[in-house]
C-alpha cells in the first residue's frame, strides 16, 4: 500500500512528503496485514554507500509501524540518494532489517590465527542461544569444536593436513593432541556436545554452558602453551646472547 510519509531531511537531502510502497506484511507476525505508520521517517545524517554507481550518497531512511494483527511495532527501511535539487529519490524500496543480537567474544589472538571458521562458529552459536535457539546453540557449538581441534591439530602437523581433515575427530584427538591436558579436554568437550546432535543423551546432568565452559578451558590452556612457548624462545635468544 501507499503511504505519504514525511521525511525529516539533512544536511543533503531536503525534508518533505514522498508517497513510499510499504508492504502489506508483518516481519514479526508473518501475516498480511495493513500496518499502522506510527512516526514519521527519519534519514540517516552520514551515507551508507558514498559516491554509489549512480554517481550520489545513498542515504537510510526509516520509520515505525505496528501490525494490525500481533500489534507489534517494527522497524520499515528504504534508501534514497538526492537528485540534483537535494530531493530524495528512493533507490530502493521497503524492507525489514533483522539485526543478530551482539554478543561480546573475546578471544585470545592464537585462537583467531589458528582457526578463524571456529571463531565465526562460536560467535554464530552464541548468537543463537541469546535466541533462545537452544538447540541449534548446542548443534552450532560442537561444529565450531571440531573446526578449532582439527585446525589446532593442523597447525601443529602440517604435513597431516589432509588426513586430518577427513577422519573422525575422535581419531584426530587422539593421534594428533599430544597434550594430555588438551587431549582431556577435547574429549569432554565433544562428548558433551555430541548430546546436542543425538536423540539420546548420554550426559542428561549435562548442558551447553557445561561445552562453553570446556572450550573456555581448551582455549586458555592453548594461549597459557602459546605464552609459555614465546618465554622459552625469549630465555633460548638470551642465552645466545650471552655465548
């Protein structure tokens, strides 16, 4: 449907009235519906995009409305660029932004040089228990263990690149983590997370902050082997100075 709906303006784009498509759809409901336009637009004051294809700044505009069936409110979304009068033109009509919730990963370096794909699936993970997804949370978790064990595993033996990265992560855990201490850890970690992908629990007492709480530990002990490594080539160099 068509709304006429007042555009604040800025310092590029003049304010005014513009007739805007908006969808006859709710983001949050997912019914048809004719929405409720609550406020009017507001543009953003910095660019998107600077010097698009079209030869001008892409600005974002939004405004709110409200489902007429669940009554929620959300957020509608166009862009426009300024014509050479500093009129808006819409360069591209209504949707919906569904933005992830943040979630604060903190991670040591060694763990985002060594496996970047384990970081993007923690994260992702993460995302997905502030969700509420609880059981894809722990589906995503146990994938991101195999990629940081099996890339730690290559980082440490590399001319077995490509036989690690086809067996089973249980087989890779024990021929390839020399680290009794890492060793434990990796097998609590997936023995736990492979709960999440089976229809049976062998670890009912068990849960996604029990898995979380293990990677934490395998991480830190790899950073804490990591610190310990740098020392010994620190006290190597300064015996050799001293010859």
């Amino acid at each position: 449907m068509e709304e006429n709906i007042y555009i604040n303006g800025n310092a590029h784009i003049k304010e005014c009235h513009m007739l805007v498509d908006v969808p006859e759809y709710c983001p949050m409901c997912e019914h048809n519906m004719c929405p409720i336009i609550l406020s009017n637009a507001i543009i953003s004051d910095v660019p998107i995009i600077k010097k698009s294809a079209i030869s001008s700044d892409i600005y974002q505009v939004s405004f709110i409305a409200r489902c007429t069936k669940c009554r929620h409110l959300y957020t509608n979304i166009f862009e426009v660029y300024p014509d050479n009068q500093y009129r808006p033109q819409i360069l591209k009509d209504v949707y919906f932004e569904i933005r992830m919730p943040t979630v604060n990963v903190e991670l040591p370096e060694i763990i985002n040089s060594v496996s970047p794909k384990f970081v993007k699936i923690y994260t992702q993970a993460l995302q997905a228990e502030k969700l509420n997804l609880d059981e894809l949370a722990g589906m995503g978790l146990r994938k991101a263990i195999e990629f940081l064990i099996k890339d730690y595993a290559i980082k440490n033996n590399p001319k077995s690149k490509e036989d690690i990265k086809k067996y089973f992560l249980s087989k890779v855990i024990n021929d390839f983590i020399e680290d009794n201490t890492l060793k434990k850890l990796a097998e609590g970690a997936v023995w736990i997370a492979n709960d999440e992908t089976h229809y049976v629990k062998e670890w009912p007492n068990k849960d996604i902050n029990d898995i979380k709480q293990y990677i934490k530990c395998f991480i830190n002990y790899i950073e804490l082997k990591s610190n310990i490594a740098d020392i010994e080539d620190m006290r190597q160099q300064r015996n050799e100075k001293k010859k």
